[in-house]
C-alpha cells in the first residue's frame, strides 16, 4: 500500500472556508478509481494550526495507482483550478505503509 500525506494551508483560514476546501477535497478523491481511500483532517493542536489547516491522506493499492492519480485530468484540473488559489502553503510526501 502507499500512502500520500499532503499538508496545506488555505488563504482563507476560517472554519467555514477551511470546511469547504476539505469537502471539496474529500469529493474529488472519493469520485477517482485509482483512490483506495482518503482522509481530510485538521490538526490537533495549537502550534500545528499556527501552520496548517489540512492534513490530506490518500492511500494507493500500489505505485502504478499512484502514478494514474497524479496524470488524472481530472485531479490536475481540480489542483490547478481550485486548489491552488486556495492554498499558500502545500507540502506533500509518499510512503510505502507497512514497512
């Protein structure tokens, strides 16, 4: 399995706006194939609110299912489109869970 962590920080950092961006999030995810399974969540406490707002995980079945998402039209679109207005800061990693 492999596991893509994502972390993003909106331009509009209040609840309601933050609220929106991971709905947004969450529908897009659920709606590709190659997506095993997917998770949106704020953070936990105060010092990683003072940089974050979302914490996006995204599971694969294996790194060609990987590879389909980060082609996806679909998901490219909603990145460039949607995301990236929305967002100031996005860092993101990939692990092989279960090491």
């Amino acid at each position: 399995m492999i596991e893509r962590v994502i972390l993003l920080r909106c331009t509009e950092r209040s609840q309601a706006s933050v609220a929106e961006v991971a709905e947004r999030i969450l529908g897009l995810l659920r709606g590709l194939p190659e997506v095993a399974s997917a998770a949106v969540d704020r953070p936990g406490d105060p010092a990683t609110q003072a940089e974050w707002d979302l914490r996006v995980t995204v599971r694969f079945a294996d790194e060609a299912a990987l590879a389909t998402y980060a082609e996806d039209p679909v998901h490219s679109a909603f990145v460039a489109s949607y995301l990236f207005p929305r967002t100031d800061a996005r860092k993101a990693w990939t692990f092989r869970t279960g090491a």
